[in-house]
C-alpha cells in the first residue's frame, strides 16, 4: 500500500470521526443556556401555532405560552387563558374565561415532559441527526413523532422547533429561557367556581 493511499484512507477516517463527534447547535445552545438550566426556577416562554388539516380555519391562531418549573414536581404551565399549577402533589387549573378551577391528580407523563427539558444530561443524550431541510431532528417524544430544531445559520440561537404528528404540526417560536425568582402558584381569585375531580 503505498503511502498516499494511506494518507487518504487516514484521512476519511478522520473526517468520518469529525462527522460523528461534531458539536451540533443543539449541544451549543445547552452549553449557553446552562447557567440557568441549573438553577433551582426557570422558565421558558414562546409561542405557539398549531396547523391541522382538520381546522384550516384556525391554522393563523398563535398563542403564547409559558412553563415556570421548580423543585419537586412544582410548575407552572401558561397557554392562552389556561393555567395549570402543581404544587408536586395535586394539580390545579384554571380557565379566565370559566372563572372555574380544577383539582386533579397529576398525569405523571405530562409530568415528565414538563421538566424533561431541564436535564442537561438527557438532553445531551438525545440522538440529534441534520436532515436535508436544515433542521435538527431530535429523537423524543415517543414514536410517530417528528420534532426538529431549526436554528439561525451559523449559530446556536434557537429559531423554532417544529413538531409533527399525524396530521398536525405544532411550531414554538419566539423561545426565551430565563430565571426566576419565584413560582406563583396561585390562581383564579377568591370568587371561583372550584371542583376537586380526586
């Protein structure tokens, strides 16, 4: 084997492992955002668009949404006029538009989606593959899903992410990671309608 057919086949190889371990914008964007990802309240505010081809009516609806997580299983979950609370054993919600509040146990595989984004380490592990459009795609959510990041050329500031399911496509924009002082746990007001569904 002469030496150039070897400087080549070195050299595949060494871009092959470049390929593999390459940092992503996903893995850049963790590395920014880390700070307050390990602080003990945070939240993430965006908003959302959900397109169906059930309700094209809808399609141009966007609505904002904002999740604060603490401690323990303690949240609080903002979208459009509903507010679900946990205070890490029940759950509340409340609806303006009701003026009525909700008592509930907590649905653990919400739960868990809840404050999956707030693991640094199993967000790094999810296998993240750059498709043809330019998104990241990112495996999660269970099967049957395609969920993607797109972020702007050249840097690790979060475009959207864009899920799809089915017939339905859901895209978070205007994403914005904080810290937080408190968790508000509170809802309603002291006139509410109040029904505990324990």
């Amino acid at each position: 084997m002469n030496l150039t057919w070897i400087q080549f086949l070195v050299g595949k190889y060494i871009f092959f492992l470049t390929l593999c371990f390459a940092s992503n914008p996903i893995d850049g964007w963790i590395d920014e955002h880390k700070a307050i990802l390990k602080e003990d309240i945070k939240s993430v505010s965006f908003q959302l668009k959900i397109e169906t081809q059930y309700y094209s009516g809808q399609n141009d609806t966007i609505i904002s949404g904002k999740i604060t997580v603490g401690r323990k299983n303690k949240f609080r979950f903002e979208m459009g006029p509903r507010t679900v609370v946990s205070d890490g054993k029940v759950w509340k919600s409340y609806d303006s538009r009701t003026d009525q509040i909700f008592i509930q146990e907590p649905d653990k595989q919400l739960e868990k989606s809840l404050f999956s984004w707030t693991k640094i380490k199993k967000i790094k592990a999810l296998p993240v593959k750059q498709k043809k459009d330019g998104g990241y795609q990112i495996k999660l959510l269970g099967k049957g899903n395609d969920v993607r990041a797109y972020f702007i050329p050249n840097s690790n500031t979060l475009k959207s992410i864009v899920i799809i399911q089915g017939d339905m496509r859901s895209e978070l924009s205007h994403i914005t990671l904080v810290t937080e002082k408190i968790l508000n746990l509170e809802i309603g007001n002291k006139n509410s309608s109040s029904f505990d569904l324990r």
